[in-house]
C-alpha cells in the first residue's frame, strides 16, 4: 500500500515540522504539501523535507485561502503521480492518530466496499503559553459526553476523512468530506483519531485569525463561518487578547475538568515527539530510516476503548443535529418564497 498525506500550511513554523515527520513515522510513505506565502520559517522547513526526499513542495502565490481547490489538486497529484492507494488531507494542526498498529494497518483493515474512512477530531484545550513547545504543554483535550452544536466552538465534534486514491477526486472546503464521489462512506468506525491542536499560543492565535479573516472577506470560497469569523470580529474590535485570555484553560479549570469528567489528560502526542527527537541536519525530528525501532501505537485497552465509543457516540446526535437544521433552513426559505 501507498499511503499519500496533503497539507496546507501558511506560517506554521510552530508545528510544521513535528507534523510532517510525527505522520512519515505512522506509516505516510510521502506528503505533498502546498505552501501559501509563508513568512515565518514555515517555507525553509518544508525545503528542507523535500531534499530529504520525502516531501512535494507546491509554492502556492496566490492570496485569499482556496483551501477545496489547493487541497483537491494535491489529493489528484498524490493519486495520479505518486500512486496512493490511500490519501489523508491534513490541516497543519492536526496529528492522525491510528488506534493500534500504524496508520497504514489501519487503512489496509477498511472492507473494499468502502472508499471513504471518518477519523474522529479530538481536540486540545489552549494552555497559558510559556514560551514551551506546544506539545509539551497541550497534554489535556476535551472528552465529550454530549454534543457541542455551537458553530463558533472549536469543541465541536466532527470527522475529518481519509479516502482511496483517486485521480478525478474533489475534497470538500476543510477536508470533512468528499464532493460529488462514487466511494461509499464507511461510517460506523473510527479507529484513526485526529489530534487537532487550533490555539498554540497567542501569537499563533492573533496571526491565524488576521489570514483567516482576509481570506472570508475575499469571499473566495464562501463566506466565513464558526470560530475564525468569531476571532476576526475580536480582532477588529481590538479585543483579540482578551478573546485569546478567554479561551486559555489554566490550571485550576484543568484540574475542575479533570474531576468532573469534561476533560481528560492525553500526554500521545507529546511522548510521541519526544521519541522522535533528534539533532541532526538541523532536524528536531527523526525520519523513520534514522530510527532503530519504528514509532508504536499501542492498541487500546477495554476501557480506553468504552470511553472511546462513548465519545464518538455524540458523533451522530451531532452531525442529526445540524442536517436538521440545513433542513429548517430549507423549509424557511420554501416557506418564504411561497408567501411572495
């Protein structure tokens, strides 16, 4: 099997380079990544990857984020000339997480019949920002026992999919779906976990939400929605920092989160990195041909897994949740154009 991943990373530097070699060591043969104007250091990483080899650079000019059509082309690249049998299309704050074994073991268990696999977002609560590497101090994520519907809400659970290789394929805006495709959709299983790290550190926060907020207003694919408009309006308010200060969760509300079950401490991602790390090159992380032993993903164990399957429960009930609201939006506006 030839598993492909895609990113699409403008200033990034924060992450970039865990993320791409935190999935070559989880089974990802090769990542084509689309760089968008970078000026933070996220360019010359990326470089750097590709005269290892083990990277496509895509320098993408163009202002205003078309994030369907820049993720498509590469998704269509990753089939059509890098022969993947198999495409994950990532975001550069996210770390796919397969439940036991490798990422590519996971992907090769998927019956025939289905085409599309839904991995399961989980993400981690913003923490004061102490100037450590993010995944030393993001160790703690949300566990959600009941649905969060709010659209501002970075909380809110949804999956994000891994698909078969295909040369005509079209992703949907944020890599949720596929638009118009024959691949049925396996649904009922959701043994890859997408570790989603949005909120890093303030500096990190203010600049994504300042390129997020261009971009929505260039109405380049549509308009914006969800917590990154949330944050633009804060911005243009000047009321960013206290937004940012809003989200953090120290200590206290970590430890209450703790106790009454709304949060939960998951060290993988920073045990993991560590395990990675190296010197070398000027590297910070190992590629998986300089390491003796390969990365491992224990399988989980029985409660670990009941937890879990409570948790992607509130998949569904979320997802019914907004079909029924796309459906009372159609009805008002039926029910509008009737009255005229």
């Amino acid at each position: 099997m030839k598993l492909v991943v895609t990113v699409l990373a403008r200033d990034e530097a924060d992450v970039i380079e865990a993320q791409i070699a935190f999935h070559l060591n989880a089974g990802v043969d090769f990542v084509i990544a689309t760089d968008n104007n970078s000026q933070d250091g996220t360019t010359e990483i990326l470089e750097a990857y590709e005269r290892d080899g083990v990277l496509h650079l895509i320098r993408e000019p163009a202002e205003g984020l078309r994030q369907g059509e820049w993720v498509t082309r590469m998704a269509r690249l990753a089939a059509n000339e890098y022969g993947a049998d198999w495409v994950i299309n990532t975001d550069a704050d996210e770390f796919w997480w397969p439940r036991g074994g490798s990422l590519k073991e996971v992907l090769a268990a998927v019956p025939d019949t289905y085409g599309i696999l839904q991995a399961f977002w989980r993400s981690f609560v913003p923490r004061p920002d102490d100037g450590l590497f993010f995944a030393d101090r993001m160790v703690v994520r949300l566990s959600q026992h009941a649905p969060i519907n709010d659209p501002t809400s970075f909380y809110r659970p949804v999956v994000k999919v891994a698909h078969r290789g295909d040369p005509q394929v079209n992703v949907a805006r944020g890599n949720h779906a596929l638009a118009e495709s024959s691949f049925l959709t396996l649904t009922t299983w959701h043994p890859i976990e997408v570790l989603h790290f949005p909120l890093r550190s303030r500096a990190q926060w203010m600049r994504k939400v300042e390129l997020q907020g261009e971009a929505f207003t260039k109405h380049i694919e549509r308009s914006g929605t969800g917590y990154h408009l949330k944050g633009y309006d804060a911005l243009r308010g000047g009321r960013i920092e206290q937004q940012h200060e809003s989200l953090v969760v120290n200590d206290d509300a970590v430890a209450r989160g703790i106790e009454d079950g709304t949060l939960v401490a998951d060290p993988r991602l920073r045990d993991a990195l560590r395990n990675l790390r190296v010197e070398a090159a000027g590297r910070r992380f190992a590629l998986p041909f300089e390491r003796a032993q390969p990365l491992t993903f224990p399988q989980p164990t029985a409660a670990e897994d009941a937890a879990y399957a409570v948790e992607a429960a509130v998949l569904s009930e979320a997802y019914a949740v907004r079909a029924q609201r796309q459906l009372d939006g159609i009805e008002q506006r039926l029910l509008l154009l009737e009255s005229q």
